[in-house]
C-alpha cells in the first residue's frame, strides 16, 4: 500500500525528459525541509492506493514516461514494486529522489535522478555521499542552486567526484524567483564546466503556483 499525494498527466520540467508529456506520481511525504520546496503540500496530504490501483490509474493515461516523486518517493517500501511494474509494463520510469536515502534498491532499468542537497536548502548535512559510489551512467544528477555559495559547493562536487561522463547528466537548476538564470549559465560558462543548466519548464508554461501539472 502506498499514500499518493497526486497522480497526474503534464509535461516533464526538467531532466534530460524535459519536455516529453510524462505521468507523475507524487507521493506522500518527505524527512526534509529544504528552504526552496515548491511542493510542501505532498509532506501530508495523500490518500492509500495499492500498487495495483496506481498501475491502473497510469496506464489509464496512455503515456509511455512515468517519474515517480515526492516528497520523498523512497520513504514508502511498496514503491519498489511500483517501479518493477513499471518498467515491466514498458514503461520509462525515473524517480526524482533527495539524495539522502539510499539508492541501492532502486531496480536496475530506472533512471535515477538524485539530487545532491546544497548549503541554500538548510539540508545539505543529511546527503548520503555513499550514493555517488552507486551512480550509474543513466543517471542523473541535480543540484538546485540558490546563489554563489551553493554554485561553488555544487561545482567543487562535480570536479572532485569526476561527475562528468560518469552520469548521464549533471543538472544545475537556479532556484525560482531567487536566482537569476542568466547568472548560473555566466557561471557555468565562465568556468567551462560541462553541465547542463535547466529551467522548471512547467513554471514557465504555467504558473508558478499551479498544482497537477
């Protein structure tokens, strides 16, 4: 049984999926508080599906990109065989985790999208730095960036954890509304670092504020 906070039909935001629709299972609850969430409302509210009832409800939609999400999706112990039904039903499966619960579990086939916490989350002390050992190359890895301090942290790790070409991408997202954009990819590009900025796509498409999309 699993508590699912929504279950919906959009576009992918981010990733290198951005831009392909995708359905999303967000569930319920999460151990961190970063300062920058922009979904606080999966921490509680959700409602108890069966897998079998959330593998209905997805191949209801007729997509064939499923990410599965939170709060923190790795909290709930049925959302491993979640994800083998979903990779056994043919779909692409990703999972969008904090970084601070393990990864090992996770079924070979699923692209794993972590993401490192940095010092503007007020959570980068719970990162789990053993899951670096367990990166494979499709997955990939996010750091959400909120200014200069959170920029150096994110690109020393990159450096010192020779990220590029291990992973199938390293993702640096400004946060939104706190970061400007423009001054990540000045970064970026001012010290030739080989990552891939990214924008919430859904944010520009809809409002920030939209829920289910």
């Amino acid at each position: 049984m699993l508590t699912i906070n929504e279950i919906f039909h959009s576009i992918q935001g981010e990733s290198t999926h951005a831009g392909r629709p995708c359905v999303f299972v967000r569930l319920t609850a999460c151990d961190l508080r970063c300062r920058w969430c922009d979904t606080p409302y999966a921490f509680h509210e959700g409602r108890k599906m069966s897998v079998d009832e959330v593998m209905a409800d997805v191949e209801a939609r007729g997509c064939p990109v499923v990410e599965v999400t939170g709060g923190e999706p790795l909290l709930q112990a049925d959302v491993y065989p979640l994800m083998q039904r979903l990779l056994d039903a043919g779909k692409t499966v990703l999972i969008e985790t904090g970084g601070h619960r393990s990864i090992a579990q996770v079924p070979a086939g699923v692209v794993r999208i972590m993401d490192i916490k940095c010092p503007g989350s007020g959570e980068s002390a719970r990162n789990d730095w053993s899951n670096l050992a367990l990166l494979t190359p499709t997955d990939e890895v996010k750091f959400v960036i909120a200014d200069r301090v959170d920029y150096e942290f994110a690109r020393d790790i990159v450096v010192r954890e020779s990220l590029i070409g291990r992973v199938a991408a390293v993702l640096f997202s400004p946060v939104h509304g706190a970061l400007d954009a423009k001054q990540l990819a000045e970064w970026v590009i001012a010290d030739r670092l080989e990552v891939r900025v990214q924008l919430q796509m859904h944010k520009y498409i809809w409002s920030p504020e939209t829920r289910g999309v």
